[in-house]
C-alpha cells in the first residue's frame, strides 16, 4: 500500500514562490522608472459596449504601437512626450488621440463601426496590414460578419464550416465530426469556448458545430506557433471567445431556418457596468414530422444548444465573466431507446489589474462531455450505457507590459479529469448485470512564462516555455502486458491496484515556443516559429471518421503522452494599399507516440483497452498558398494547401509508413463575395481535396458460406477514394433599412442557398460485401463494390434572420 | 425488431439525401493465399476440410482446389484423425467403430498440412455447449410499415463458469442461415467477454438471432417464420481465437451501408490460427481450424 504521494504539488509551490518574486520585480521596478509612464485602458464597441480583441493602439511618432487582449485591455509604458495615439480595428472608424505622457493615462476608447461603407468589407477584424505587421502567424481569424456571409448548410451559418475555407485545415468529409489541421487527427484540436475545453464541438455527425453565431464574438485558430499560455494538444487551438452581451440597451436577434431556430437575448444589467446574453437553438425536424407520423410518435430527433454569458464590471480594476453552455444531441428510437451526446460547460473569470502595467485573470473551469446510448425494450431485457469526461479546470494568468518593447506573459494552469469510459448495465430474462468499468483520475497541470520582444523595428521575437507535467491517478488498477504477436492484442501479464490520490504514473515535458518576424517595410514580412507540443489525453476512433462514439483516454503506464515539434516559415506580403494579402508557408511537423489500433481493435467497453492500442510516430509537411482580396464589390480568398501526413506504426502495414485518413494531398478553396448593389450580395464558394486513403481488398475466399476480402499486401490505407468537390452557392438579401419614409427598427435579411449545386455524389467511403441475396452452398457468390455517399444531392435551404 | 424501422425513419428524416451506389472500381493484383477452411465438429458423421487458394476479389467463380496435401489432426488423447483427398478435392475423415467421432470435450487439438512443400499447423480446443430446452413462435403486431408476423427464438442457459464461447447456427426449412449479418456469437450469454454474463439464459438478442430478416422484391418485410416451416437450432462450442475471428468476420463482411457507414469500420484482414512452421514466411495462409461439439434441436411452427 502506497502512502499518498505530494510530489506533484512540489512544482505548484516553486511556481507560487516564482510568481511572488516576478510581482515584487514588477512593482519596485515600475516604481524606479520615473521618466517613463503607461497609457492603458479598455477599447470597446461604442453601440454595444463589447471588448473589441485585437484592436491596435500605434504611436504614430514611433511606428509602432500594441493590441488589445482577448478581454479589450491594452497597455504601452513611453517616455514621457506628446504623443498622437490612433486606436483602430477594422471595420470601426478609427480615433485619433492627442496625449501628453506625464503621467499614467488611463483611457477607455469607444469605436463606432463604420458598416456604411459600400466598399468596406469585414474580413479580418485586424489592422489593415496585420497578416504582415502582427507577431502572430500560421493564425486566422475569422470575424463573425464573414462568418455570416458565407454560404451555410442547410442555410445556417457555421463557425467549423468557416473554418474549413481556410488554408491548411480540412475534414474528412462530410458526416465527419470535427476538422483536421495541417494533417493532424481530430482529437488534436484544442477547442476552447470562453476557456472551457469542448470535446466534441459537433452536432449532428459535423454538419453543425456547438457554437451559436449569436453569441460567438471572436474566432482564432491558430495552427501552428502557439502561444505558451496554450498546451494540452499537439495539432492547433481553436478559440472561441463569447460576446459579453449588449450593456447600453436590449437587443434581440435570431433566425428560423430550414434546420435550427435561433433566438439571442442580450442587455444590460446594469448599463455600461453588468450585461447579459442569452442564446438558444433548437432543431424542429421532428417536431414538425410528428403528428403526421404515427410511428414517430416515442422518437425524437432534436439537437439543441444553450448559450449564455453574463458580466460585471465591478470597478475599473476589477471584472467578472461566468459563461456557459449547455447542448445536446438526441435519437431516440422509441420511449425507451435511443442513443444522445453532449456537452456542459461553465467558466467564471475575474481579471484583475494589479497596476497599469499588470493584467491578471483567474479561470475556473468546469466542463462535461458524455454520451449514452440505450437499447432494449422493457426493463427485464435491456442495454444501457452512459461515458463521460469531467474536467474541472483552474488557471492564473498574467501579462506584463514592462514597456514598448518587452511584453511578459506567465501563469500556469491545472485541469482535474476524471474519465467514466463505461457506466453501463444489460438486463437479460430479468437479471441485471453491471458491466461497467472503473472510472479513471488525472491531473495535468502546467506553468509557463512567455516574451514578446519588439528588438528594432524591423525584427521581433517572442519565446517562451511551458513546462507541463500529468499524472495518472487512483483509485484504480493498472495493467501490465506482454506483446506476444506485433499487431494482435496484447496478453494480461499482471495488475496492480491503487487507492485514491495515489499516483500511478507520470509524465513531464518541456514544451519550448520560439517565433520570429522580420518586417523591412509595411507591405511584406517573414515569419517563421517552432514549438513543441504534448498531448496527455487522446481520442481513440478507429472508424473512417470520427463519430460521437470515439473514446478519449489517457495516458496512462502503457500509453506515453504525445509529442509534437513543429516548424513553419511563411513570407506575407500586401499589394495595393492592402487591397490584396498573400502569403506562404510551409510547415513540418514530427509527432511521436501516436496511437493507432490493431486491426480488430475492440475500443467501447472494454477494460483492456490499451490491450489494443500501438503506437508509432507521425510526421506531416505542406506548403499553403493563401490570396485574399479585401476590397471592391467582388472580394474573397483562394486557398491552396499541398500536403501529406503519414504514420509508421509496428504491426501496421508491414511496418511502413502510410497516409492517414485525413491525408489530403491537394486542398483547394475558393471563396467569393459579390456585391450586386446595396442590398443583395452573392457568395459562393467551391471546394477540391484529394479523396481520402482508404484500404481496398486484392482477393477473396469462402469462409462457411460467407465472402471474405482480402488485401494480400497486409496494408493499410493503399488506394485513395475520387476526388471530393463541390460548389455552393447563397443570395443574401438585407431588409429595406427605411419603411414609409422613417427607419425601420428591425434589421433583417432572407438567405437562400444551395448546398452542392451541381448535385456531386462525393465519397465517404467505399465498402466490398457480397451481393444481396440467399445462395446455394455450392454456388459462386458474387462480390460487388458500394460507395456511401452521405449527401448525394442538391439540398437548397431558405432563412430569415432578425435583430432589433 | 421494431427499432430497426424507427432507426431507419429517424435517420430518414435528416438524412434523406445521401446514397449508395454500386460501383466498378480497379483493385490492386495480389498473390494467391492458401486458404484452408477446417471447422470441424464433434456429430458421428463424415467431417470435411477445404484446402483452396484466394482469387480475385470481383472473380465470381469459385475457389480453385488444392491438390496432394497430406492432412492429420492429433488430439490430446492421442488419437489421430487422417483426412484423405475425394475425387471432388475435398479432404474427408469418416467416423469408423474404433472412432466413432471426432474427439471429446476438453481436448486439445492439433491440425498439421503439408502442401505443395510447405508445412502449416493449428491448434485449438474442444469447449462445451449446453442443451437447447426448447424452441417457441412467437406472434408480433404490424404497424403501418410491416404487416403482423411472426418470430422464434432458442431458450437455453449459458453453462455455468466464465470463458464458454458458442456459435449458433440456424437453418429454416433446410437452408442454413448464413449470411453475413446471420452469424451469431455468444460468449458465456452475452455478446462479449466480462465474465458478468454468466451462467444465465442467453440474452434476448441472441436467443431472437435464430430469425431470418428478408423483404420480397418489392422491399415488403417478410415474417421471418410462417406456418409450416421448420427451424434446426445448433450451438456448437468454439475457442476464444475463432471468436474474435468470426467477430471480425462478421465486422467485415456484415456492412451497414448507408449511414451506418459513419460508425463502420475500414477494411482489415481477418486474423487466422494458421501458420506455416517455417516463422520466416508470413502471411502465406488464411482461414481457420476450429473442433466443435454441438448440441442441437428442431420444431416444425405449427
């Protein structure tokens, strides 16, 4: 018997004292720099009060300047001077400051957005020339006005499908939960949502995602030199910041749609102090089919979600932020069978200014995902089972704005999860076997510190390091096995048992960020990162694409952490006055310990597990091409990724590298905004990637009567279904904004769109069966090839949606 | 029974615009595999092993033979079973007076072939299967899908002790159920290890597998059983290895189609018990060798 283990607060209590002694630094240096003072403040929207993220504040005499942070805050510490400040953000009008630097200026700035414009089209909330000036790269994002723009399936608006315009992301079809960047599996995405990790941010198989346009302010995917105050994922970080809701008046917005209605409450509490916003959705086929089937009468088809968020500015040092999200798939068969998934988060922040220069925030998290599925009758003869993964979540973070040159980030984080892989019970002739298995406890916990260092003009670094560390936790049993046979399960050699709390394995990593930029003038730039990732939690699928079913499943003694190392380097570079930005970047990234399955694996409840699992290393290089253009009456982006992603696993494919099922050898993206006048505008855009690797048989036998292909090779993934393509195509049509001579209160607009115009039946897989049909023993039987298309069709779709 | 028709409708509902199509596709040339079909059983009759090679995926004819092998099976009494060659290339071992069958329960068994110069061995085990108790008919109301029909299902208890894995195998009027979504396993009563499942009745599954589930031409469900006909029920008893092979037999060739494509796997071969003695050669043979003893029973639905 272990006694308990305090090894891995150790770390925690060095962090605590370190974080002590950068505060003392901080605040006796800042009180001997005499000559030099801060301006800083929160920029917000002037309509609504929302935090503008990543706004620029330039110091027009020195050429360079700051952004606002995730929660609006900025802070630049000068000499003391006259300064002309320009605060701006793209698609608000800008505001010019005359300050005179005597003292700490603290300056809130409202902007007014400037949507009047003709011309003016949001693509990029940034600075006109923030591809090429901006720190940042292999990031993207998306405003929520473009995100509106472009054509939707079944005419809702999606952030996931957005996404996947953008260079070096991608899916593997449709029907395919979640997406894939620069090669890399679906469960190594970090997707974040106000914070709150979400496991799952699909609905309905990936035709939909979880976040709801009404509530969502800000997209930012980063796919490659992630910032150290991120880890926990070795592919890209998706984050989703939520709007805080309108704190100057109500506001109310929403949709009907061909699948989902919408409705979003915002207004303040308290005006310019407190606020609220409500989000809701809700699918209606079944409700619409129900009283004209009688067989649908017990069954249920219905997806849903529950966004909220509300806020409160308790003084100008102080804010409070609890978000939350509730959101649920469900099938149900009959009264009593079914299968339903979901997710559940809740976040509550406080960000709190320790001086001018200080910025803190405090974090706790608690997140839920699960999924049940229950089949059977009656309650003599049934199955149920339920699996979920909690997290509870706590992370400290700070910035330091020493001056114009250094800016300092630090914290740490510590995530608590506790994994339930089987709650499950069958009922058979009226006894009740419990069939579930043992939950499992983890604690992954991390510290970092992090510089942005402006070195002259022309060049800037950022380097950081995170230092993450993850134990493996009882109450629980740990197996040992032995690996008779490469590529078969493996055998059950021993186990031990452990009480709670004590320690059963650990796993510590380095994960050391590095980006550069070099800036010889506004139009053009080159970038380039590196940064090690670990992954401690993984999801396991071993189907063609990733489903609600999949297992996440930690590290453990048989399964080492992941571990990525990526490198990139781009050259961006305007043309036009910023009328047109293009950039490349080629990217490579090494992983190791990679998880795959034996062929046969049994991954749902199953306590040997692991038992099924290999492991092996990855790698995955391309190059993206990206053009935007940001102006005109006809506006929108090509991208263009080449790439490949492979594995080499022992006991897979004869011990060779090969493709995974996300390779996408070419993926090209075409979008297009038109503006046919003041009030009709036409999207479109076109999709071409390479089909996705699939395994296809050379041979076949009888086996007792029935057919058995047979790939003589032993390999895997060795031929690649057609190519995917398809076009799509959405009218937009904005409300009149004045009726009978007076302006008219609401704003709304009809979206008409088609979804796979030319109707292309693309490929979601391939299978070999026999054909149809009962056959004499001693009969041939014939064998035939079927391609699952999951949507073979035109589909058109028709929304209205309002805000007043 | 009647999930599969509110899955279908739930699915159809949202789902209403995917397809499959019946395609023709190029497939990669391999080399010829043995392939030996050896599942043996315990009944006083003429026992069969199969020695062929693969073909072709989309060559619909059957397996070529193969000839001049020399095959034996030892048990752990210490009786061997020769298997001589027929004139229809089958290998065939009849039961005589001094072995009356083939083997008995709790041995272990031993397969050696020697072909073309090349020598293959397999080894299992003999389990036990419980007695069938009985066999009932049981009436179902239609709804506006299906019409009113009837279903059996084989009553009998899992044997008490973990680790006792059976396959049952049914014919209706004399033709043997065996298509690829027919194959039906049991470990102890239930569908899967976790020893939790025994000793008890099969579950309601497993007992209902025993049904056919066909529409007509005109895609008109058709009540699996109707007055007149006769079902023959067998479980015969096989080892852990032929379980997950049947399994993943079944995982490959009983596809879904459709959208239950999502929740497919992809292709992978089916393991085998076979190899060739010489470790170096590899994958050079497919197939199975199981010994069973069966237990059977049948009714005629009055």
């Amino acid at each position: 018997m272990q006694t308990f283990n305090f090894s891995f607060l150790n770390y925690e209590n060095s962090m605590k004292k370190i974080v002590g002694l950068l505060l003392f630094v901080m605040v006796y240096h800042t009180s001997l720099a005499q000559d030099k003072f801060t301006i800083s403040g929160y920029i917000r929207d002037a309509q609504n009060g929302e935090s503008l993220i990543g706004a620029t504040v330039l110091i027009k005499e020195l050429g360079t300047g700051v952004v606002s942070n995730v929660y609006g805050f900025y802070s630049i510490t000068l000499p003391s001077d006259t300064y002309e400040v320009e605060y701006s953000y793209i698609g608000y009008s800008s505001q010019i400051k005359q300050l005179s630097l005597v003292e700490n200026i603290k300056l809130d700035i409202e902007l007014s957005s400037s949507l009047q414009q003709l011309n003016e089209v949001i693509i990029s909330g940034e600075a006109e020339d923030e591809n090429v000036s901006s720190m940042e790269m292999s990031t993207n994002k998306l405003d929520i006005e473009t995100i509106k723009k472009i054509p939707a399936f079944m005419g809702e608006v999606d952030v996931l499908k957005s996404i996947q315009l953008l260079p070096g992301v991608s899916t593997v079809g449709e029907g395919a939960a979640g997406f894939n960047v620069r090669g890399g599996g679906v469960g190594q995405n970090l997707v974040l949502l106000d914070e709150a990790p979400v496991y799952n941010p699909s609905h309905l198989f990936g035709f939909f995602s979880v976040f709801n346009p009404d509530a969502v302010k800000d997209t930012k995917l980063y796919k490659g030199a992630i910032p150290a105050q991120f880890g926990g994922r070795i592919s890209s970080l998706l984050d989703v910041r939520m709007k805080e809701g309108n704190n100057k008046e109500l506001s109310t917005s929403g949709g009907i749609g061909t699948v989902f209605s919408r409705l979003a409450i915002e207004a303040p509490i308290i005006k310019n102090k407190s606020s609220f916003i409500v989000a809701a959705r809700r699918s209606y086929i079944d409700v619409l089919a129900k009283p004209f089937v009688e067989e649908l009468k017990n069954t249920g088809l219905s997806f849903y979600d529950l966004t909220l968020k509300t806020n409160y500015n308790l003084n100008d040092n102080n804010q409070l932020y609890l978000s939350g999200y509730f959101g649920r798939d469900v099938f149900k068969f009959d009264a009593n069978q079914g299968f339903n998934w979901g997710s559940k988060t809740a976040t509550l922040r406080w960000n709190h200014l320790f001086s001018d220069k200080l910025f803190s925030n405090f974090t706790l998290v608690y997140s839920k995902y699960d999924y049940q599925l229950a089949f059977g009758e009656d309650e003599n003869d049934f199955f149920k089972w339920d699996s979920n993964v909690t997290n509870y979540i706590f992370k400290p973070s700070f910035t330091y704005y020493l001056n114009k040159s250094h800016e300092i980030s630090f914290g740490g984080a510590m995530i608590y999860y506790q994994f339930e892989p089987a709650n499950a019970a069958v009922g058979s002739g009226g006894d009740v076997i419990n069939l579930s298995l043992g939950k499992k406890y983890n604690l992954e916990s991390a510290v970092y510190i992090n510089n942005n260092q402006k070195i002259s003009n022309t060049f800037s670094v950022e380097y950081g390091l995170r230092f993450s560390s993850f134990q493996q936790l009882g109450a629980g049993t740990s197996y040992q096995y032995e690996n008779p046979v490469i590529g078969e399960s493996k055998v059950v050699t021993g186990f031990e048992t452990f009480d709670k709390n004590e320690i059963i394995a650990s796993y510590s990593n380095f994960e050391p960020r590095l980006s550069f930029k070099y800036q010889p003038n506004s139009k053009n730039s080159i970038k380039g990162s590196y940064n090690r990732m670990s992954q401690y939690i993984h999801l396991i699928s071993n189907t063609t694409a990733s489903n609600p079913l999949d297992v996440w499943t930690a590290s453990s003694n048989n399964i080492a952490p992941q571990l990525g190392d990526q490198f990139t380097l781009g050259y961006f570079r305007n043309f036009s006055n910023n009328d047109f930005e293009t950039s490349v970047e080629v990217y490579a990234r090494n992983t190791q310990n990679q998880i795959d399955y034996i062929d046969g694996a049994e991954i749902l409840i199953n306590e040997q597990l692991e038992a099924d699992l290999l492991s092996g290393i990855g790698r995955a290089y391309g190059v993206e091409l990206f053009v935007k253009k940001n102006s005109g009456k006809l506006n929108g982006w090509i991208s263009y990724t080449l790439g490949k992603t492979e594995l080499k696993v022992e006991g897979i494919n004869n011990d060779d590298w090969y493709p995974t099922k996300f390779d996408q050898t070419h993926n090209l993206k075409i979008v297009g905004f038109y503006d046919l006048n003041k009030r009709v505008s036409i999207s479109t855009n076109f999709s071409f990637v390479t089909g996705t690797p699939t395994t296809f048989p050379t041979s076949r036998f009888m086996m007792q009567g029935v057919l058995v292909p047979h790939n003589s090779y032993n390999s895997r993934n060795n031929i690649r279904l057609p190519n995917y393509h398809r076009l799509d195509l959405s009218v937009r049509i904005d409300g009149k904004k004045v009726k009978k001579g007076k302006p008219r209160k609401v704003e709304d607009y009809f979206s008409v769109g088609v979804y796979n115009l030319y109707a292309n039946r693309n490929a979601f897989s391939i299978y070999f069966s026999q054909s149809e049909g009962r056959f004499q023993p001693n009969q041939p039987i014939p064998s035939q090839a079927t391609k699952v298309s999951i949507i073979g069709t035109v589909i058109p779709s028709i929304s209205y949606n309002f805000k007043f | 029974m009647k999930n599969r028709f509110n899955i279908a409708i739930a699915f159809f509902l949202v789902f209403s615009w995917g397809c499959d199509d019946i395609i023709e596709v190029e497939l990669p040339v391999g080399a010829p595999v043995l392939v030996v079909d050896a599942w043996l059983n315990d009944k006083p009759e003429d026992q069969f092993i199969l020695l062929t090679t693969t073909i072709p995926y989309f060559d619909n004819v059957l397996q070529p033979q193969v000839p001049g092998a020399v095959i034996t099976v030892k048990d752990s009494d210490g009786n061997t079973y020769d298997f001589t060659e027929q004139s229809d290339g089958k290998y065939r071992w009849s039961p005589s007076v001094l072995q009356p069958k083939l083997g008995n329960i709790g041995s272990d068994f031993e397969l050696s072939i020697d072909v073309n110069g090349q020598k293959y061995s397999a080894s299992t085990f003999m389990g036990r299967v419980p007695e069938i108790d009985s066999l009932s008919f049981t009436f179902e109301e239609g709804n506006s899908f299906i019409d009113d029909y009837y279903y059996a299902e084989f009553w009998a208890d899992d044997l008490v002790g973990e680790g006792d894995i059976y396959w049952i195998k049914t014919i209706k009027n004399g033709i043997p159920l065996n298509k690829p979504s027919e194959i039906s396993l049991a470990y102890d009563a239930g569908f899967s290890e976790g020893g939790i499942v025994d000793g008890v009745t099969f579950i309601q599954p497993i007992r209902q597998s025993i049904n056919p589930f066909e529409e007509d031409k005109d895609g008109v469900f058709q009540s699996p059983y109707l007055t007149g006909d006769t079902v023959y029920v067998e479980i015969h008893s096989i080892s852990v290895a032929a379980f997950q092979f049947l399994n993943e037999v079944k995982i490959t060739t009983d596809r879904p189609g459709g959208f239950g494509e999502l929740f497919a796997q992809p292709l992978s071969n089916v393991p085998t018990n076979i190899s060739n003695n010489n470790l170096a050669i590899e994958n050079d043979v497919v197939g199975f060798f199981n010994v069973a003893s069966v237990s059977g029973l049948g009714k005629r639905f009055e």
